[in-house]
C-alpha cells in the first residue's frame, strides 16, 4: 500500500501589484516541512502559482 504525502499551500499579496507571500505545508506520516517565500513587487496570481509549483 503506498503512503500519501499531503501539501497544503496559499499565497497572497497586499494590493495587486504589492508585496506578497506564499507558503506550502508538507506533511508525510508524522513529519512536516515547511517552504515559504515572498517578493516586494508581485501579484496574488504569481504567489498562488509559485506556492503551486513549489510545493
């Protein structure tokens, strides 16, 4: 049976363009990594995405 890994990931910025984040969760079993970013000048659209491909 193989196991599953669950990713959890959102982003967001503050005015559109404006400084934004994205962050993802990862979770296998009873272990989870966290992976986050951000950039000064960037779109809501562009930090869901990057949460998306990064996770």
């Amino acid at each position: 049976m193989s196991k599953k890994i669950q990713i959890y990931s959102d982003g967001a910025c503050r005015g559109n363009p404006g400084p934004g984040g994205w962050g993802v969760l990862l979770v296998y079993d009873d272990t989870e990594k966290e992976i986050y970013g951000g950039e000064l000048e960037t779109t809501n659209n562009r930090m869901e995405l990057m949460a998306a491909i990064v996770g």
